[in-house]
C-alpha cells in the first residue's frame, strides 16, 4: 500500500495513480453478487442482444467503484472522499482493459480543511472517456 | 411529474456486514485489506472493515417488497411517476460522505426525486431521473451519506 | 399445504413435486449467494471450452432443490435428519427440472417417527439427473 499522502505533497494538474483492469465475465458475475444489480444485460449476451447490443455490457456503477478504488487508495487512512460522482457517457465490454484515472484541479483551504478538487474519469483501451466525473478529498497536514 | 419533487419516501434498512463488504470489495477487484481484515481495520482506527467507496449497504430483500433484479424496495410514499418508456440504461451515480461506513453499520435510507430531464438523444426522446437517497446510521441518528443515482429511460 | 403427519404416509406414497425452471439470473443469484463462481455457469464460451454443450446448473443449486422440496413438504413440526443426492446427469438453464420424493421406509424409535425417502430431480424426459436418500421425522397425531 502506498504512504500516506498529505495536503503539502499535493499540487494542481497533478495526476494520481490510475488503476487498470480488465475485467471478465466473472468480474462482472461477483460485482452483481456484490452490488445486488443482478441485470441480465451485463451477463446474459442473447439477453444483451434482445436490448439491441452487441454483447454484454460492464455495469455503469463497476467504473464509478473503480474510480472510488483510485480516489482511496491516494486518500489513504487519513485521508476523506467527501463526495465523487460520475456520468456513465459510453458503454464498456468485458474483457477490454479500463482504466480509471485521477487529475488535481484545485486545493483549498476552507473552514479549516485541506480539501482537494479532482477531475475523475474511467477510459476504455482506446483512451476514450466513457465514465467522467469530479471528485472533493479532504487531507491531512504533515504537520 | 414535476409536482412530485421532493416527496419523501418511506424509509428502509441497508445493512453493512463483513460479508457484504468483502463480496462487495471482490466485485470491484480490490485487494486493500482495510476491506477484508477486522484486525487490520481496526489497527487503521477504523470500527470495522470499511466500506468499499459507492457502497452504502445492502437494502434488506423481502420477496414481493424488492424489484428481484435490482434488488431496490418498491415501497410506499415516494413519488408516483408515470414513464412512457420500457428501456433502461445508468445515467450517473454521485455519493457524499459525512462519515465513514463499516460493517457493523445498520443505515436508514429514504429518498426523494432530485431532478427530472426529458432530453433528445440519439436513441429518441430519452428522460433522465434523478433520484436522492439519504442515508442515517440507525444507531446514532446521525447523516453519514448522500447518494444521487440517475436513471435515463428511453 | 397443511402439517403432514406421520400416520398419513405409507411405502411408495409420492410427496408433493416441485418444479423449477432456472432462467441464467437464477445462476448467477445462486454463484451470488453460495460463493461459487465457477464459469460453466453463467459463461457459455468458457462452458463450451471445458467441452460442454453450454451452461449447466451447479449440482449443489439441484441439491438445495431437494431441501426445498423437504422442507416445502415437512411442516413447521416436521424436521430433515439428513439429505443428500449424487450429480449424475448434467441440467440446463430455462428447461424445467422436477424435483420428486417417494417414501421408501417408516419406521419409529427412540419416541421419534422416521420417514426414509428416495428423492431426486429429472429433466422432461424423465431421466434422474440427481438421485438421493432423506431422512425426516415427522409428528404423529398421537
């Protein structure tokens, strides 16, 4: 796991660690297991079909979780997501890579927290953004 | 429809769990213990495995009372929409953390239509949902999340 | 159905079937709530590259079936000692699979009355894909 990561260390255009995954069917299987979003849409490929889509799809909320994964993993123990949210623009298929990605836009300091602004997004193999979003964390001072 | 903004629902129970954390962390692919191990949970200061960030619990199922896909309550109170259109796509999801969650944590969930936008899009007239749910610990009364879920009917 | 006692049953009497019919979301409900995620449930490619004509239902999904069908038939006063079955012949998802039981064996003991049971599934055709044993006692009216 990474070191904590403190307000001082942070600075504007920034980009935090990403992370990639490529998940297969049965990502996808254990995240309805996990989630409750049993669709048949993102399992079922003749169930995908009969909805007018190619093959099955990635669940919107698995790339809104992943980029909670990356949002995280850089806030660390310390660190508060205060709020992120998503907008679910382009459809994801199984067994193609996706990469959620994190970029510093802003850092305050407001009622005596050290908050950091972020542009958050999820991208597919051909570095398209299909999932993007913005993010506020809140951190803690080295001192 | 515009008339039904802001009526509350009923509310209803999500329940935080170990279990439900780990197969919610295992859906994401997260290996971060802070998910997974009590112990090192708690040796992190935290009352127990942590959340997995989007993850607010999981709504209490009874059958007949929960859609069986999606697993939300179909409940009293809320507002009565009439939607013209049979398909479903996710439009967006944004959470608003007043504290953290943990296993252990029974959540109070009510929620109340946020917005409502009747656009046209490639796929024909298409009429984005959004939907507020708010979240209280049972336990302490207190707030601990917001979450603002969007659905585009078309 | 109404509490079933033991004085109601004799050898070779059929208990109430129950049949099911597992759609690929009833699969996937089931990896979800047993923990097995084994592809050839819900993945075709995968299932087929085991050298399966195509999905299968998890045995112990057809094994849970067969406790239902216990249950369903034992009443609040009845109780399952023991049940198991044998995963002899492979079930698909969207074809219905009949769950049946015939007593085979009554008998009490110990101020306790047993009932043994021959129980299985089969597929339309007829033929046993999961064959087992139970044991339940049941109440008496005495």
């Amino acid at each position: 796991m990474a070191d904590q990561v403190y307000f001082e260390d942070v600075s504007e255009g920034q980009e935090i660690l990403p992370i990639k995954i490529t998940p297969d069917k049965q990502q996808l299987v254990k995240f309805a297991a996990g989630s409750g979003d049993f669709n048949p849409l993102h399992f079922d490929e003749k169930f995908a079909q009969g909805m007018g889509l190619p093959e099955t799809i990635v669940h919107g909320r698995f790339k809104y979780a992943l980029v909670g994964r990356v949002l995280s993993e850089w806030a660390g123990s310390k660190g508060r997501v205060r709020r992120f949210g998503v907008n679910y623009r382009g459809m994801d298929q199984p067994n193609k890579q996706i990469t959620a990605r994190g970029v510093v836009t802003a850092k305050k300091q407001e009622n005596g927290q050290n908050i950091v602004e972020l542009d958050v997004w999820a991208e597919d193999a051909e570095g398209k953004k299909t999932t993007p979003g913005t993010a506020t964390v809140v951190l803690p001072s080295r001192g | 429809m515009r008339a039904q903004f802001g009526v509350e629902s009923a509310p209803w129970t999500y329940e935080v769990t170990t279990t439900s954390v780990r197969m919610y962390a295992r859906g994401i692919g997260s290996e971060d213990p802070i998910h997974y191990d009590v112990d090192f949970a708690k040796s992190q200061g935290f009352r127990s495995v942590v959340a997995p960030l989007g993850y607010l619990g999981t709504p209490v199922y009874l059958p007949g009372q929960n859609d069986p896909t999606f697993g939300f309550p179909r409940r009293g109170g809320g507002p009565r929409l009439d939607i013209p259109f049979k398909r479903l796509l996710d439009g967006g999801t944004e959470t608003e953390y007043l504290d953290v969650i943990c296993a252990g944590d029974v959540l109070v969930e009510t929620s109340h239509l946020a917005d409502l936008k009747l656009r046209d899009g490639a796929m024909g007239k298409m009429l984005f949902i959004t939907n507020e749910s708010v979240y209280t610990n049972k336990e302490t009364g207190k707030v601990v999340a917001k979450q603002r879920l969007t659905s585009i009917h078309y | 159905m109404g509490q079933v006692y033991f004085e109601d049953l004799g050898e070779g009497d059929e208990i109430p079937q129950l049949k099911k019919n597992c759609s690929t979301q009833q699969l996937v409900l089931w990896a979800a709530g047993s923990g097995d995620f084994y592809q050839i449930h819900y993945d075709k490619d995968f299932a087929q590259a085991t050298g399966l004509k195509g999905l299968i239902v998890h045995g112990a999904l057809k094994n849970a079936f067969l406790g239902q069908l216990l249950h369903d038939w034992i009443g609040e006063k009845g109780q399952i000692r023991r049940f198991g079955c044998s995963y002899r012949g492979m079930d698909e998802p969207n074809q219905d699979i009949l769950c049946r039981g015939v007593v085979k064996r009554k008998y009490s003991e110990g101020g306790k009355h047993f009932v043994e049971l021959d129980v299985w599934t089969e597929k339309p055709d007829g033929k046993k894909t999961s064959p087992g044993t139970a044991v339940v006692t049941l109440p008496s009216k005495n």
